[in-house]
C-alpha cells in the first residue's frame, strides 16, 4: 500500500482536491465567502391593488383613460451581504385582444413601469375612530418619520412602505388585463450592487373611489403636474 501510494501521488491528490471541493461546497462553506444580497419580496394587506379609470374623452374612437396602482410591500434581506434598495419597478399585461405587434410585445411578454410617481398625500385609511397611516418607502411623508434609513438593509433586516405608479394617459387595451378582479404583476426590486430580485403577485383591481379611500390624490399625478407647469407658464416675472 504505501509502494502504491507513493507511486499514484498524484493521482490521489487529485482525489483528495475533489473530495475536499465537493465537502466545502456541500458543507456551504463556499456560499458563505460569496457574499452577496437577496432580497425577498412580500406584499402586504393595505393600498396593494390597481385600478383604470376613463377621462371623459376620446381619441380616435377610444376612451381615453389612465392606470395608477400602489403596493404596500415588504422587502428582506435574506443574503450574505448588506445592499440599499435603489429602485422599485412594476409590469403588467395590457388587455390587447387583437393579435398583432403589440399584442406580442405587451400582451405575451411584460409593460414595464420603471419610475415611481410621487403622490400630493399620504396612504391613511379610516377603521372607525381610528385612522391609520401607511409609509412610503421612498417618499417622504408629510406626517410620518423620515424612512431613508430602512433602505439599507444588513443581513436579516426588512423594510416595508408603499410605492406608488401613474401611468400616463391610454387608449384602447393599454390597461391592466383584468382575470376575476385581479391583475398578474411583476415587481423588481432593484438594489445597489445592479442585482434585480422579481416576483410575481396577483393584486386586485378596484374602482377609483375604493382607491381613494387610502388616499384622495389617487391617479391625479399627472393632472396636477400639467396644471403647475401650466400656472407656471402664464406667470409674468
């Protein structure tokens, strides 16, 4: 035995390199030198849903109309290294029934929110003589504490808040496609090391005036955008 070990050197270290790779890598001794964040997406009961109103105009035969959706959602970091969340994005099917270029684009594959709209107001909500608020996750809010801080997370650490989307004015099928009063969305959490962390949710579809129950400038972004930029262009300096 020891005349053929010494003659097979080699070959048994060989051995005992594969041995010893495949130990540390079952054992996870290699995923704990590779640190990197995960980011675990959960969402919560509250301003979670979407709603498509139409504006009382046409264009081409078509209702014009316009999506906004929030998401009260929680986000933990369940990785081996700690990363700030940089950037929350959102799709959704467009309910395009026709087949043609655009049914391939939004209907088969994804529409992509990529920039969260600012609201006027926070995301309260009355239980009787009790009202509670809901925070944003990177607006500041008028009434609660500054969240900043939460978007860095160490290992283990969560955050919660809401985001908030406005999609500009549409016509046709440019809205959520509707399936029992629900909606199929993608969410991407996008953190400071580039890395996208999705998951995908089915979140309900209200009527406005449910939506602006959490909050009254619900879906009116854009409206009062136009309107300061319009007050803005008239003033005489």
């Amino acid at each position: 035995m020891i005349d053929w070990c010494n003659h097979n050197a080699g070959f048994i270290s060989v051995l005992l390199f594969i041995a010893t790779f495949l130990l540390g890598w079952f054992s996870g001794f290699f995923k704990s030198i590779i640190r990197k964040p995960k980011f675990k997406i959960h969402l919560l009961p509250g301003p979670t849903f979407v709603t498509t109103f139409n504006l009382g105009k046409k264009h081409e035969g078509y209702e014009i109309h316009k999506t906004a959706l929030s998401l009260y959602v929680r986000v933990t970091n369940v990785g081996t290294a700690p990363a700030s969340i940089q950037r929350v994005s959102v799709a959704y099917h467009w309910n395009i029934t026709k087949l043609n270029l655009l049914w391939l684009r939004y209907r088969l594959f994804w529409f992509w929110l990529t920039q969260q709209t600012v609201i006027m107001e926070d995301f309260s909500y009355d239980f009787g003589e009790n009202k509670k608020f809901y925070p944003f996750l990177f607006q500041k809010s008028i009434l609660l504490p500054s969240t900043s801080d939460n978007l860095y997370l160490k290992e283990g650490q969560n955050t919660i808040g809401v985001v908030y989307f406005e999609q500009d004015e549409s016509y046709g099928g440019c809205f959520p496609h509707p399936k029992k009063q629900q909606t199929k969305i993608k969410v991407a959490v996008i953190d400071s090391y580039g890395n996208k962390h999705i998951k995908k949710f089915r979140i309900a579809i209200v009527p406005l005036d449910e939506a602006k129950k959490y909050n009254p400038s619900f879906g009116e972004t854009f409206f009062h955008l136009r309107k300061a930029q319009k007050t803005a262009g008239n003033t005489i300096v």
